[in-house]
C-alpha cells in the first residue's frame, strides 16, 4: 500500500513537473497579449477627435502624447513602453481624472480636473482696429490765417511741415498786430511708433510734472510718448479668471452692462481687456454649461490711470536753452537749462519716479510715487531746491471714483522760496493750498460740490465752495444749478447763483436759457441770456452762434462760420456796453501729397489723399461722414484726420461706372503726426482684350496653337490658353507693357506683352508678335 502510493506520489510529481512549463508559458503568452483599438477620445463633453488605445483587461492605456493634445497639462500616473511609446493606464491617473469605456459607440470618455486642462486666454476686445495698416507718404503743408479786429488791427499767422518716413519738419511764424513776424516753433521731430518714442531736434515744452515747471527750451528733447500708439494701454487691466468643467457659455457684465457673450471649453479661463472705466466697479461673468447649470463669479475692480505696468518706463529727457519771449522775439533765449522726468512700473500697485531741472541759477528735483489701493488712488511728492533760491515743496492727491459717487481731493505746501525754472522767488505762490470734491450720480440726478483754500505768500487767503447739478429732464432738456461763495483777504465775501435750461434742437443745434446772480463783485447783480448755437460739422457746412444778454451790462453776439473745402471763414460781431466790435478770420491751407498740390482747409493734424484711379465724383467718407468728391484724377484731399488712430476711410460705389470693377471700399488707416498718406482704393475697367499670338524665329513664323500665354502684372499672374490660331483672351488687364511668357509644343519664348489704352468694351489687338532672341 505505501508502496503503490510512493510510486502514485511520485507520477504525479512527474506530472507537475512536466505541467508547469506549459502553464507558465501560457501565462506569460496571455498577459503579453496586446488588444488595440481606436476610439473617440471625449474630455469633459468635448471631441478630441480618435485615439489608438491599448486594451489590456482590466486596464485601458492611452498615449501620453494623444492626452497632452487632447489639453491636460501634466500628465502623471505610472508609465508602460509599447511598441516604442510611452503609454499610461488611466486608472493610475485617479482621482484627477476619471474614465468611461462607452462600447456602443466606441468611446472612451474622460471626466478631468479642469485644473490640469489648460487656460484658455481672450481678449474682450480688440483695442486696435481690425486689418489697421500704418501708411505714411512723402507729403507737407501750409496753413494760414488772417484777421482783422474792428477792420483797423490786423495780425496773421501762418506754420508748415514736412514729412517723409515718420520725420517732421516743422516751423511756423506770425505778424504781430505792431507789424513785426516772429518765427514760432521750430523743430524736427523724429517718431518711433512701435517702441512709443519721440526724439525732437528744436523748440520743445518741457513739462517735468507736479512740482516742477513747464518750459520752452531750444535744443533736443527724447521722451516716451504712449500717444504715439493710442491702442496701448499703459495701466494695469483687471482681469478675471475662473474654472469650467464642461463646455459653458459666459456672458460677461460689467457693471451691470452685458459687454460680451462667448463661448469657454474646459479648462482655466482668463479674460483680458476688458472695457472698464476708470475707478472702482463690479464685474460679473454668468456661467452655463452644456447641461443648462448655472454658475456666477463677481469680482469688484479699481482701475487706476496713474499707476504703470509692471516694468513700464515713461519719461522725458529736455536739455536745451531755455526760450524766452515765444510770441513776442524770434531768437531771444536764456540759460541753457536740463529737465527730466522719469516714472517706472515697479508693481502693477506701485509706480515709482522723480524729476530733475536746472539751470545756471537753481536746480530742483524729488521723488514721485503712486499707488494703486483696494479703494481709490494715491499719489505722493517731494521736491527741494536750491542754488541761489533754496526751499522744498511737496504734495499729495487722493481720488476714489464709482459710478454712482467719488471723492478726493489734494494738498499742496511749498515754502516761501521754492524755485523752479518757471517759478521764480519773485512769484507769488500758495504756501498751502487745499481742495476736496464730492460726486454723486442718482438717475437723472448729478451734485458735485468742492471746496477750496489757498494762503498765498503775498496775496493771502482764499476761500471758495461750490456746488454744481445736473438735472436731465429728457433726452433733449437738461436743467443746470450752480451755486458758490467765495472770500479773499481784505475783501468782502461774494456770491453768486445760476439756474440754465439747454435744450437740444438737433444733432448739432443747441439753445441754452440761464439766470445768473452775483453780488459782493464788481458789476455784480442779475443777468439773462439767451443763446443759440450750431456747431460746425466734420466737412463742408457752417456754424453760428446767437448770444442775448440782459442786465447791468447788457451784451449782444453773433458769430457765423463756414468751413468750406478751401478754407474756413469767421465774422464775429458784439456789443457791449454800447461798442461795437467786429472780428474776421480768414483760414485755410496748401497740402502736397501724390505728385498734386491742394487747396484746403487748416491742417490741424494729419491728411490723408484718398485715390480712386481715373474715377472722377466718387464720394469719400471720414467715419462714414461724406468729405467731398473725387476730381478729375480720382483724387479727394481729406484735411483733418486723427495721427496714429486707425482712421475709418471709404468710398461710395454707387459713384463708380458700371464698367469698372472696385477691389476695397474701405479702409483703416493709421497716419503720421501732422504728416500724410496716400490711400488707394484700386478700380479698373471691365474690358476684353482679344487677338491672336504668332511665334517669329530666325525668319520663321511659327502659331503656337494650344498653347498658353501667361502675363505677369506685378504679383499677380494672368493666364490664357491659346486658340487653334494662337487666339488669346483676357479680362481686366492695367495699362502698360508687361512680362509674358508662351508655353507652346515648340518650347517657350518670352516678351513685352504692351497693353493698351482705350475706353472700348472689347479690344481688339490683332497679331500680337513672340520674337524668339
């Protein structure tokens, strides 16, 4: 019995033994066993589109790849090397990401932390216009102006510019009513608009801030000038950021306005440029997503004008002699003096500076700083000087604005010998002064009252309060109140009252009724007046203004203007006190642009020479105001644009003839500082060129039938095929000789293909002739 067990023990062992083998090796063989499949890949309700997946039961492994396109950020989770490629089992990737093998449809569906998704970035508007071109032509001006007072004293004045790239010179003079010219500024300014930099070379205003001073000087000057791209915005922008888990639609509000809707994928989102107002407001974003769940994020904001970017430098550097008697001498200067100003964006909270001036007699300078706080700004200054007047002088401001109320106000000491380049110790000067301002918005209701002192070193103190309203009646009536009292040392105290209905007539018309009321002044007492006024439009038409007044010293005005294509002309006529008083003014302008000389109203800024080629009445609009029509060459001068704003120009192509095709009917563009461009809007006519094509070679004359002709215009190519005879046909082509090349069986032969000039529907140009060379 143990004998026959031992030998059944030992068959079975012999069993197993020869067993494991096999079982191993099957093992192994079935977790090497690799399932693919493609499947949709959707991440919290969003289609990335198929992926190549690895099934391997109980788990489901994807690329890392595919998941870093499909928008998570960082990938964790354990990895596994298939086939070369790093894949990882999405189990490994809880809690964060959660999945569901959807088999009907073949779908693999991922539920994400949207965390790990990326952040989606939009801007809420686009500050700078869009397709905004920056054009700038060889151009210059000359602006003049006469008058004439009481027809007996006369003065005149006149200034022009030269502009080529970007470069503007610049010089003006006027005739004195004692018969003098004086040479007004003049300079050379040199712009960089892309790194918002001006170098000028001349007369320059140096203004060095708060505690500073304001000087001509005559020499150079380089500062950074945020005007020279109005769409930068140099302050910090609020911005607001949140988390959707599923697709969402945002509507955006700011301050109870709905600005924008859009629409979010999972993730992060950040909303930048939003439109917010100056000073302190409310955003609210409402969120719903694809399930119709609703969520609302609101964040308060305060946004400060005064404060820099982080990082952002402004600044202005003058270094010159000073220029004394501007208006009265054309080269009477004084010392040579240095000004400087420099503000930088240590924080988006904080904005530190300074500035510096001197001259041969005193130099004065001190620190700057502004803050941004959670309820309004404030800014601080210091200042000292010395040579030979020694004192300091500092200050500091405060404003809070809402859209309902605001409030601030401002301080100022200065010693009895503080000293500028401006402010010399003989000037009298506040010691302190003080002011504070209230603002309050209630529906239709406006109150602002203010208060303020000052305590002169020689003329002494002053007090003033004042408090203006704003009644709007309707969309057309406002009622306006303003009431005030005031004292000066050694004087009595004075008061004054006024009540003003303004009612508008129009788009442009305006009439005002008013009752005025002062007493403790001189000539003080009741006053009426009646007024009526037309303000002058963008292009051509006229303006007036009708003025009544009744009381201690009754006044009668009347003022007409007209703005004419040529120029703008003013007669003013008053009376008071029983005089009579009369004033002319006679204004226009010279413009070179294009190869063609203008006559035009004052340039007061930058032009533009609209072109429509050849295309005589076509009418030119400013912001879709009309500027006139094309001349005989298809040119419309336009006097007064806006420099470096994308100006809106466009034309009307009901002017153009049936038989012309028009490529743009519009366009935005940017012009230089008191420089021009040249804006064209091509047109050409719709006309057939017919003929027929002929190969000559080595007195040979060969047709290259069924061939190609193809002429090159520029960048564009056209293109024909040929006919049995070597017929061609093509449509639109411009005037002139252009390349072509005529592929053909016999090989290729290139020339001048000359279009002509004519006004017929089809031209026909007979045996166009190839000369092989």
């Amino acid at each position: 019995m143990d004998e026959r067990h031992r030998t059944h023990s030992l068959l079975a062992f012999l069993l197993i033994l020869c067993w494991l083998p096999v079982a191993f090796s099957q093992t192994r063989s079935t977790s090497a066993t690799v399932e693919r499949a493609f499947l949709e890949l959707i991440v919290n309700g969003v289609d990335k589109g198929e992926v190549l997946v690895v099934l391997q039961s109980p788990e489901i492994l994807v690329p890392v790849g595919d998941l870093t396109k499909a928008g998570l950020r960082s990938v964790g989770g354990s990895r596994r090397r298939i086939a070369g490629e790093n894949y990882v089992p999405l189990s490994s990737l809880a809690p964060a990401v959660r999945y569901l093998f959807d088999k009907k449809e073949l779908a693999l569906r991922l539920t994400v932390d949207p965390r790990l998704l990326g952040t989606t970035t939009l801007r809420m508007r686009t500050i700078q216009p869009e397709g905004m071109i920056h054009r700038s032509s060889p151009s210059g001006f000359m602006n003049y102006a006469f008058n004439a007072e009481d027809f007996s004293r006369f003065s005149a004045f006149t200034e022009g510019g030269l502009s080529l790239d970007g470069k503007l010179f610049y010089s003006g003079l006027s005739l004195t009513p004692g018969g003098q010219w004086v040479r007004g500024l003049t300079n050379l300014t040199l712009d960089a608009p892309g790194r918002m930099r001006r170098l000028v070379v001349g007369d320059t205003f140096a203004d060095t801030g708060l505690l500073g001073s304001g000087v001509f000087l005559e020499g150079a000057s380089v500062s950074r000038d945020f005007a020279l791209n109005p769409y930068f915005i140099p302050y910090p922008m609020p911005q607001l950021t949140g988390l959707v888990t599923l697709p969402s639609q945002a509507e955006v509000y700011v301050n109870g306005t709905l600005v924008k809707q859009l629409q979010l994928p999972p993730g992060r989102f950040n909303l930048q440029d939003l439109p917010f107002v100056a000073g302190a407001g409310n955003t609210q974003v409402v969120l719903r997503n694809i399930f119709g769940q609703q969520q609302v994020i609101s964040a308060p904001y305060y946004m400060s004008t005064q404060v820099l970017k982080k990082g952002l430098n402004e600044y202005t550097y003058n270094l010159g002699v000073i220029r004394s008697g501007l208006g009265t001498a054309s080269w009477q200067h004084g010392p040579l003096a240095l000004a400087a100003h420099h503000l930088y964006g240590l924080t988006d909270w904080l904005t530190l500076g300074g500035f510096f001036e001197a001259d041969h007699r005193v130099g004065a300078g001190g620190p700057q700083l502004a803050l941004r706080l959670p309820i309004g700004q404030l800014g601080l200054w210091g200042a000292l000087s010395g040579g030979q007047a020694t004192g300091w002088s500092t200050a500091m401001t405060y404003s809070y604005l809402a859209p309902r109320y605001s409030f601030g106000g401002d301080l100022t000491l200065t010693s009895r010998r503080y000293a500028t380049l401006s402010l010399t110790p003989a000037l009298d000067r506040p010691l302190a002064q003080a002011d504070a301002f209230v603002g309050i918005q209630r529906g239709r209701l406006s109150l602002f009252p203010s208060v303020r002192y000052s305590d002169f070193r020689d003329a002494g103190r002053r007090y003033a309060a004042n408090l203006i309203g704003n009644i709007r009646l309707s969309s057309r009536v406002n009622l306006q109140l303003s009431a005030g009292r005031s004292q000066t040392q050694g004087k009595g105290p004075a008061t004054d009252f006024s009540i003003g209905l303004n009612f508008s007539l129009g788009r442009s018309t305006v009439g005002t009724l008013s009752y005025d009321h002062l007493s403790g002044q001189p000539g003080g007492g009741s006053l009426a007046t009646v007024q009526l006024q037309k303000s002058l439009p963008l292009g051509v038409g006229y303006g007036y203004l009708l003025q009544g007044q009744a009381g201690p010293q009754n006044r009668q005005i009347a003022d007409f203007q007209y703005q004419g294509p040529y120029g703008e002309y003013e007669l003013d006529y008053s009376r008071l006190l029983g005089r009579n008083s009369t004033h002319l003014n006679l204004s226009g302008g010279l413009a070179g642009i294009g190869g063609h000389l203008y006559a035009t109203r004052p340039v007061e800024d930058s032009y533009a020479l609209i072109r429509v080629p050849g295309v005589k009445g076509v009418t030119g609009y400013d912001s879709n105001q009309s500027m006139g029509r094309t001349n005989s060459h298809g040119d419309l001068f336009m006097p007064n644009l806006l420099s470096n704003y994308g100006n809106d120009l466009s034309i009307n192509t009901q002017n153009i003839p049936m038989d012309y095709a028009v490529e743009a009917t519009r366009r935005i563009v940017a012009t230089p500082y008191r420089g021009g461009a040249v804006v064209t809007f091509p047109v050409h006519r719709l006309q057939a060129f017919i003929g027929r094509l002929e190969v000559r070679s080595a007195g040979k004359t060969v047709i290259p039938a069924y061939g190609e002709l193809t002429v090159r215009i520029q960048s564009k190519k056209f293109s024909s095929p040929l006919g049995r005879h070597g017929e061609f046909y093509f449509e639109s082509l411009p005037v002139g000789g252009w390349p072509a090349v005529v592929d053909y069986q016999g090989g290729e032969c290139k020339f001048n293909f000359t279009v002509p000039s004519s006004k017929e529907r089809f031209v026909r140009m007979g045996i166009v002739p190839c000369v092989m060379r």
